[in-house]
C-alpha cells in the first residue's frame, strides 16, 4: 500500500528534512515535494494534491497549522501529519482542533510514522503513543486565558513573542505606540499578569512556542 501513498513533507531544517525523505523512500513511499518552510508547503499542497502532508509546526512564512487550515479553507483533500519535537498539551489540543490525523514526534523511530501513515492513509486517526488525547481542561489555565483576548490583542501578544518593541508594533501595524501600550495594559489585566515593565514580555516569551503556532 506504502508505494501508491504520495506524500508531501516539509521541515526548515535542511538535514532532518533529507533524513526524514531518505527514511520515507526506505518504505516505498512517493515523496513528491519536500519543502522548507510553510508558504512553499501550501503551494505545493495545492498544486500537487498529496494523499498526505507531514508538516513541522514552526516553519518560516507560515506554521505547519496554518498551512493545514489554508488548506482546509481551499477544501483540498489532503490528511495532515504534524511531525515535531512539541509534546505540550496546548499543541496536541490545537491539532485535535483541526482535525488533524497524525501527530508524532520526532524522538520516535521511523516506524512509527510508518505506522501513523498507513493509518491516516486509510481514513484513521493515529497520535504518538507518547500521550494520550487531551482535553480541553487540561490546557494551561494561563493560556486558556488568551481566548479572552481581541483580534487585535491577540496579534499583539505574537509580535511581542516574536521579540519587537512596541514601537516596532505600532509600524507593523500602522498604530500608535499610545495604542499600543494601551492594548498591552488591557492584555496584562485580561492574563492577570503582574505591572512589572517586562511581565507581558517575557510571559510571552516563555509560551512562545504556542503563542506563535496559534
């Protein structure tokens, strides 16, 4: 069955992403795109139509969830691996959120994305056996509150997770840096974080991973 499974991957790192197509033709796979960050994996997604994508989740341009949504938005019918490194609860609930097929990790031997593969091919849902499924309550309390925040907060939380000032948000986003500030003071309350100078930031900082995929 393996050989008849086109499949699509894409990592930004240059030597995993070769291993992990040098594992895959081991198993008879058709690898017909391998790509090195989100934007080239949607395109190609879309103009290849894979049976299936193993995705990373932080790529340049745009994350693996991302691009599974785009693609969902395009109705394409491709099914979804996530293949990462992230064992955090928030990233395997987001992952059942989108109704993705796979995820596994990357510690794990090649047989068990075989196994996943065949799996998702076939209409199943397969997650690391590393964990179980989550739910809902089991999420981080402190990132549950960030479905408290607006749009707008919400798109500020990532630009200060990606390291800019707030002046450098308010050219991002053509606002004032009064605004900016504002909406900082309203993010602290909304997370109950405490008024030091830098508690937004390096809150952010520490959930970055997730702030960023999200």
């Amino acid at each position: 069955m393996s050989d008849k499974i086109s499949l699509l991957v894409a990592d930004d790192h240059p030597i995993l992403l070769k291993g992990l197509v040098d594992e895959l033709e081991t198993f008879n796979y058709n690898v017909v795109a391998a790509v090195n960050n989100g934007a080239m994996a949607l395109s190609e997604i879309t103009s290849l139509k894979p049976e299936v994508a193993i995705l990373d989740i932080q790529m340049p341009l745009l994350t693996g969830f991302e691009v599974i949504q785009k693609s969902k938005d395009k109705n394409l019918n491709t099914k979804f691996i996530i293949l990462t490194s992230h064992k955090e609860k928030g990233f395997i609930l987001k992952a059942q959120k989108l109704n993705i097929h796979g995820y596994i990790l990357k510690d794990e031997p090649s047989v068990e994305l075989h196994k996943c593969i065949q799996a998702v091919a076939s209409g199943e849902t397969y997650f690391s056996s590393e964990f179980k499924r989550v739910n809902q309550d089991e999420v981080s309390p402190e990132l549950e509150k960030m479905k408290f925040l607006s749009p707008s907060e919400r798109t500020i939380v990532r630009l200060v997770a990606q390291g800019n000032s707030s002046k450098d948000i308010a050219n991002i986003i053509s606002i004032s840096s009064r605004t900016v500030e504002k909406h900082r003071s309203n993010i602290i309350k909304k997370l109950d974080l405490t008024n030091e100078m830098d508690a937004l930031s390096n809150w952010a900082q520490e959930h970055k991973d997730f702030i960023l995929s999200i």
